[in-house]
C-alpha cells in the first residue's frame, strides 16, 4: 500500500489518476436520483490518497486507511457508511477485478467525498433500469452500487480508459455550530462520578516519542516534575497497554491521527495509575509532527471518552420491527476480531450498562475447577491479568460461579469474590457465561456503594452474558489453536537449537534466551552437580540487560528453591518478598528513617527498579534428566503480573528438552574432560634441553577434540651425553591409533635405556607390535640417537623404518636427506635394519617430519617431498623454532581446508660457532 496526505486545497474537480477522462456515464431513471447533485462551490479542504496492491489482505488495509482518516478528520457519525462502502468497492477491484485500487478521501464543509478507481474499465456501464437489476438478490455483480444508492446521499461513476471510478458523498448530520459530538440531557445523579477536581493531564510527544511538555495536572497525577520527565520517551512511563485488547503499540498509537483508549502511566511511586488518553496529531508552524495526549483517570473516562455511534431506537427499548443483533447492541459493531479485544469491550460494556465502577471476566480452565481472569476495568491494578481463583470460592449459593449471584455487601461475606478483594468494592453482581450447558467463564460488575444491584440487574447482565458467551468461547478455541500451534513452533526451533551444541555454557543460555521474554520477563537457571551438592545460580538473564547484575545480586543472597522432581511449575515466593524488603529498606534510608547510606542516589535506582523487576509472579520448574534432578529452570514476571497456564504447560515442555540438552553437554564435557586426560598421558614430558644444540617441536593431532593421534615424537635422555629423539607415524588416526603411539613411545624409552643399539631397539619394538595381534597396526619411525661433540658439532645415529626421510639444512643452503629409507614396522617378523651415522656441523639444521606433513594436498597438487625442500631452503641461518614455525605455516597455507591428518615436525640445529 502507498499512501499519500495532501493539505487542503479547491480543486476545480476531483479526477481519477492516470488517462484524459470520458464523458462522466451516469445511471438514469430511479438510480440517477443518487448521481452526483452536489455543488460546485464545495470547498475540499483536505485530501488523503492510498494505492492498495490487487492483494485479498488489501480490503483490511483500505478499512483502516478509510478508518483512520476519517477519525483524524472528526468524523465518527459518518465513518461506519464509509468503510462498509470502501470495503466493498475495494472488493471488487482487487478481489473480483483482479487490479490495484486507488482509494481517495476528500474533506468537505459539509461531509466527505470518497472514490475507488480500479484499472479494469471494459465493464458494463450503468444504462436506464440498472435500478431493478441492483436490486435482484441473484445478481452476482453491482452490490457495490446498490450500497452507495441505499448508504450515499450521493454518488456516480466515472470512466477513463484506464480506470474505472466510484465515488460516493456522505454529508454530516446537522448540529449546532462547534458541536462534534453530543448527547442528551441528564439528571445529576446520573451523571459519571469524578473526584472533587477533575485532572486532566497534556502531555506533548514530539516526533521520537519523547515527552516535550507535561503540565501541572500531570505533575499531580502521576509525580513527576516536568523537569524530571521533558525529554524522556514516553515508554519509559507508559505501561502499554494498562487493559487487554488494545490492537496497536504505543509507537503505532502514537502516529495515528486520532486514538482514544485505555493504559496506565507508572508514577513517581511506582504505582501504575490506569488512564484514559485521547491522541491527536498536530503539526506546529514549522510543520513538524507531535501528538497532543490528554490523559484522566480511568474511572472519570467519561470526560474524554467519545460516545458510541448508535441509533436512538438502540437504547429505547425494543419496538416494533427492530431486527438489531443483541450481540451487536452490547459489544457494538464491528465487534474485535481478537479474543482479548472482544473481552476488553465486553467488561467496558458490562459496566457501562450497569453504571459500575469496576468489570471483570474470567474464563474456565480446560477442567472448568479453576477461572482466570483475561479482562477487567476500573481495578485498581493490573495484578489480576491471569490470576486464578478457584470456581466453588466460599459456602453457598452465591460463592459459586456456576449461578448469578448479587452480593449487596463484600464485607458481610469476605472473600466471596477473591478477585475484589482489598479493591474497596462493596456490592457486585456475577453471572456464568455458558456454552451448551458447559461453564466456560464468569462475568462481574461491581460498586463501591453497597446495596446497588438487585436481581433485575442480574437478569440484564445474564441476558447479555447469554448473547456474547458463543462469540467469546469461539474465539477462546481459537486463541488456544493459534497459541498450541505455536507452541509446536516454539518447541521445534528450540529442540533444534538445544540439539546443536554440547557445550555446557551455551546450553544454560540458550535456556534463558528462549524463555526471555518470549515466556517470561527475566530467567534464572540454577544447576546439581551431584546429590551432596547445593544448587549453584548458574545463569540470569533479563530482557532489560540493565537490570541483570541486580537480580542475579538479590537471588544470591536467598536460598535457592528447593530441588523438587515433582513435574511441574510451582510458585516461588521468596524473589518477590527478598525485592519487596530491599527496595522497603532503600527507600527508608533515603527518606533519613533508617541508617545512614553512602551515595545513596546511586543505590535507589538500581534497588527499587530490581524490586519491580522480581516483584510478580515467580515459578520454578525442575530440570530432570534420567531420573535425577540435575538444576532448576525459574521464570519470572515484574510487579503484579501472572502466568497464564498455557505459557506454564510450554515452559514445562520446554524445560524437559532443556534438562536432556543439558545433561548430554554434561556428560560430553566430563568424557571430553577423561579423553584430554589420557591422551595428555601419551604425549611426552616437556622436553629436555640439550646444551649446544637447539629443538623445536611443532605437533597437530587431526580431529576435532583429539589432542593425540597416530603421529608421536619424543625426545629423552639415555646416558650421560646421548639423547634417543623419535618421530613416527602408526596407520590411522584417533584413539586406535593412539593406544599403538602409547606403546610404541613407552618402549622406545625402556629399550633405549637398557643399552641397545637403534637398530635393536626397532627389532623388538616391531615384535611387540605384532604381538598385538589383531589390534596390531605398521608403523613407520624415524629413531635415532644424538650426541654433541665437544667441537660444536653433534654426532647423530639414525634409523629411518618407512618413514619419510629426514633432510640436512646446510649453511650454504643445501639440502640432502640424512638418511636412507629401510622397512617399516609392524608387517614383517624378521627385520634386518642398520643405523647411519650423521654429523651435523655449526649452523647445520636437521628436519624430521611425518608424512601429513609431505602429503598435504589441495585439490590434485600435493606439496611432497620436493616442495618441503623448496621451503627448508629458505630457512638459512633461522633458529629451529624459526625453522618449524615456517615449515607449519607453509604446509596450512598450502590448502584451504583443514588438515585431515595428524602432523609432526621435529627441528634440530646446531648453532653456529660465531652467527649465534
């Protein structure tokens, strides 16, 4: 949709877009006497445009466009005609036509012009007699201009040939000058009630919601100084909204050009004051936009509340021949299509009609022993959204929800309404709404005079309690399959979420961040180590980040909720009573009535904003997982609000997911925490240093939490003056391969040390390997024993078993291998293996690397033998740490994708006699 808002202006005719015009086509005969009469001298002093896409969802969007501008314009009389006839204008253009609508309104002295253009012109136009034909009920089209003939004082249709217009003129009905709306004369006791003054508060919200001007009656209402709150946004204030029902966000409210409605202003005190505003959107002379709010108490709405449209024979009993729906009369027309709307209206209605002070209605649990209550007005707070009282509440008749009941005096039979209770009301009458014999809930209107309602008011509510009970338990049902539908939703994206990780951290806050806010306001997730343990506060969250530090503060200084396997949401009173006595003592030392605090504006804050953070309803939910309580899962609602049940059962499903999620990220991390362990016992001690020559180690277990894999090295001590070094590379990876590193590295240590040649110490490492029979894997190793000389050299004997050659670094730049290839082990029984001798000079650099290292590949190149010697040569006059760290860096950036198998480097380097 593309809208558009013109300033007044006199056009010399209205014209549809796009197209020069045909001769205007006009019906004759009866309808021409509904064809465009009006006269030319109409001023049009404003015009507001809408194009609405050929979409089914658009005949809504052009309802409350019409809506909305006629509101803004002041006209209500004439607004229910305009969007019938715009509903089904539109209708016809984007439903049946198939096109987009341009919709125009058109503001005159005396009324409003309205035409719907579509752009599908090749119909039939209007001839002499289209009266008779509009009037057959069997006719499929022309219901649109049999509306406007019937609704419009006047109206036409024009043709271009591209569009195709109906226009229609509704005039305002004739009233005194100045007078927008009136209603009849009263007598003074049936007047509304209103306090000794009436306050009504001018609050100015400028373009960004925020507060530009606050009077003097806001002040007295609400605490405020106007310094305290000029500049603020009006959120900050404004518990929006106070009543179910309202269709519309503050932001939203806030643009439209008029609203009236009910919320509540949280005061200086921090008490929600209910009220009823009125909107209006003005420009100043800089033509910038801001909305006028007027605001009284809810009670005195009377003093700004626009009267219903109604027609008189609606309130003067029933005459003859009136066909009016009871529905409609009580809830009025169009009724909300949304179950909180239409309760909103029935309890507004409800007291209205019985000229209460207060209304409320409950619903029935699926069980029907319980009622929650969904709607009130005229209560002083909003702690009654979604409370429970049970059905039989005290002895009697007139306890019972099941049948009306009058009670003339709350304080002769306390606590016979539980919901009424401490609200200063006297007298109420209730009567059940009932759905074929079934109790589906309960409706209340009370006063705070006793003795007002007798058995006839009773009937009258009864009556229109019959009228409306279907619609409410209608849309109840489908509330309920909105909401199970979307709790499968919910629980569907959660279990994935939960299912994606196994790590304990960010399970516990991916618990609180699905509950927050989307269940509850602020979520705390207390965790079991074992059954000696205490529950630990494990995480807080709060959907304003502000206020976490203060809640997980308060929570730490109550003892946490006992760790009960009952399934199951239970209320947990100890958050609420702890902020309650905070914020008391806080507010006590500031006033100088307790003792002295330093800084204490600083604590205040923080203090009284944490207590009505906590100050609602709280449950605890239990995590079990295998038949053990492992942690707590508790949700929470700021001052005064309740769960409802629905909300309950999903944050029980949800906590049973959470539980298992978090028991698994358990487990993984203890076994993870065990795999480390023992892999950390296979890898060698910190290495020994070696006086006169220099090692560097660099090594890269394959495998996502594998610290060890099928590589291994190792450097020791044999004798005094002779070090065994070791680099192998047993087939495979993983644990397999891991269990034969552990072998072979725990024997090389032992052969070595008992004497033996290399050659020997790999014979009988090769038999040990095969005696593991079927667990047995080859081996490929490169051993070998270094001693340093007393010239600065170092001696090395080396046997390489079908491992990949290790290569000399000369000082001059060359490269050569140090050694010849010989069989590998773990094949043959019988191995006949030699060792060589090596002599590595000053500054000369022995490699040893495996062969993840040599075969790392990208794509179909691989970076092999050659390549590792390309990169070795440039590493002339480095450090052996220099030297390894360059080969590593290399071979990762050789490929893009990880390494798929385990890696070793080993450098060795004697250092120059005079370089180092």
């Amino acid at each position: 949709m593309t809208t558009g808002l013109i300033p007044g202006e006199q056009p010399s005719e209205p014209r549809p877009k796009g197209g020069l015009p045909h001769p205007r086509q006009e019906p004759s005969g009866q309808a021409a006497q509904h064809v465009d009469n009006r006269s030319r001298s109409s001023v049009i002093t404003a015009r507001a445009a809408a194009s609405f896409e050929p979409q089914g969802r658009s005949v809504a969007s052009a309802r409350s466009f019409v809506r909305d501008t006629l509101q803004g314009w002041g006209f209500a009389d004439i607004l229910d005609d305009a969007v019938v006839l715009t509903s089904e204008l539109v209708t016809n253009a984007v439903v049946h036509a198939g096109t987009a609508a341009d919709v125009l309104c058109l503001r005159t002295d005396d009324g409003v012009r309205i035409e719907v253009a579509d752009r599908y012109p090749k119909r039939d136009i209007p001839v002499q007699g289209i009266a008779d034909d509009m009037a057959s009920p069997d006719r499929e089209g022309g219901r649109g201009l049999q509306l406007c003939r019937a609704l419009a004082n006047r109206w036409g249709v024009d043709y271009t040939p591209t569009h195709k217009q109906v226009w229609f003129q509704l005039d305002l009905p004739e009233r005194p000058v100045g007078t927008r709306a009136a209603g009849p004369s009263l007598p003074a006791d049936l007047l509304p009630l209103a306090d000794g003054r009436v306050r009504v508060a001018v609050v100015q919200i400028d373009r960004t919601g925020a507060i530009s001007a606050w009077n003097e009656d806001a002040e007295e209402l609400f605490g405020y100084a106007a310094e305290q709150v000029t500049g603020k946004p009006l959120t900050d204030f404004a518990a929006w909204p106070h009543t179910p029902g309202t269709g519309t966000g503050i932001a939203e409210a806030l643009q439209l050009s008029r609203w009236e409605g009910s919320y509540g202003i949280r005061g200086a005190d921090g008490r929600i004051t209910p009220v009823y505003a009125s909107h209006l959107r003005v420009r100043d002379t800089d033509g910038e936009p801001s909305t006028v709010c007027l605001l009284v108490r809810d009670h005195e709405r009377a003093v700004l509340q626009t009267p219903l449209r109604m027609a008189s024979s609606d309130s003067g009993g029933s005459g003859e021949g009136q066909s009016t729906d009871p529905f409609e009369v009580f809830i009025g027309s169009p009724a909300p299509d949304d179950l909180d709307g239409l309760l909103q209206r029935t309890v507004e209605r409800a007291r209205d009609m019985l000229d209460g002070d207060s209304a409320f209605l409950l619903l029935a649990t699926d069980d029907e022993t319980e009622l929650e209550v969904r709607a009130s007005t005229g209560l002083p707070s909003a702690r009654q959204r979604f409370a429970r009282v049970p059905v039989e509440a005290g002895p009697g008749r007139y306890g019972s929800a099941r049948m009306p009941a009058v009670h003339e005096d709350l304080t002769m039979v306390p606590g016979a309404v539980p919901l009424l209770s401490g609200t200063g009301m006297r007298s109420v009458v209730t009567v059940p709404l009932k759905v074929e014999g079934r109790l589906t809930g309960s409706l209340g209107v009370a006063a705070e005079a006793p003795r007002r309602y007798s058995n006839e008011e009773a009937l009258r509510l009864q009556f229109a309690a019959d009228r409306i009970a279907l619609a409410v338990e209608s849309a109840r049902l489908g509330e309920l399959e909105r909401l199970r539908r979307g709790s499968l939703s919910f629980l569907v994206e959660a279990s994935d979420l939960l299912a994606g990780t196994l790590d304990r951290d960010q399970t516990l806050a991916l618990m609180a961040q699905m509950t927050v806010p989307t269940l509850a306001t602020w979520c705390a997730v207390y965790t079991i180590a074992d059954q000696a343990s205490e529950p630990y506060l494990s995480y807080v969250l709060h959907e304003d980040e502000e206020l976490i530090d203060g809640i997980k503060s308060l929570l730490s200084k109550i003892p946490p909720p006992d760790p009960v396997p009952t399934p199951g949401a239970r209320v947990w009173s100890a958050p609420a009573q702890a902020a309650h006595e905070a914020a008391l003592r806080t507010s006590m030392r500031s006033l100088g009535l307790g003792e002295p605090v330093r800084r204490v504006s600083s604590g205040i804050g923080p203090t009284l904003a944490t207590a009505a953070a906590v100050g609602g309803e709280t449950v605890v939910l239990p995590l079990v997982a295998r038949n053990r309580v492992i942690g707590m899962l508790t949700l929470g609602k700021p001052t005064d609000e309740h769960f409802r049940q629905e909300i309950l059962e999903l944050a029980e499903d949800l906590s049973r997911r959470a539980a298992l999620a978090l028991d698994n990220a358990r487990l993984y991390s203890e076994r993870t925490a065990i795999s480390q362990s023992l892999q950390r016992s296979l890898l060698p001690p910190e290495l020994p240093e070696i006086d006169g020559v220099e090692v560097e180690v660099i090594y890269r277990a394959a495998g996502e939490g594998n610290e060890v894999g099928g590589d291994f090295y190792d450097l020791f001590p044999i004798s005094d003056g002779a070090y065994g070094f070791a680099i192998g590379d047993v087939c495979g990876t993983g644990p397999n391969a891991a269990a034969v590193t552990g072998l072979a590295r725990h024997a090389l240590r032992l052969l070595a040390r008992e004497g033996l040649s290399g050659p020997a110490v790999l014979e009988r490492l090769n038999s040990a390997i095969l005696d593991e029979g079927a667990r047995s894997r080859f081996l490929t190793l490169l051993y070998g024993e270094l001693r340093p000389q007393e010239d600065g050299s170092a001696e090395l004997k080396v046997v390489c078993a079908g491992h990949p050659l290790p290569l000399r670094l000369r000082q001059d730049g060359t490269v050569e291998p140090a050694a010849e290839p010989q069989p590998l082990l773990g094949v043959m029984e019988d191995l006949e293996l030699y060792e060589q001798t090596v002599t590595l000079d000053p500054g000369d650099v022995l490699l040893c690397v495996t062969d993840g290292v040599t075969e790392r590949r990208e794509g179909t190149r691989m970076l092999g033998d050659d390549g590792l010697t390309e990169v070795l040569t440039t590493c002339t006059g480095l450090t052996a740490g220099a030297v390894a760290a360059r080969i590593m860096r290399a071979v990762e950036r050789f490929a893009q994708d990880a390494p798929s198998d385990d890696m070793a480097i080993l450098a060795m380097r004697v250092p120059g006699l005079h370089t180092d």
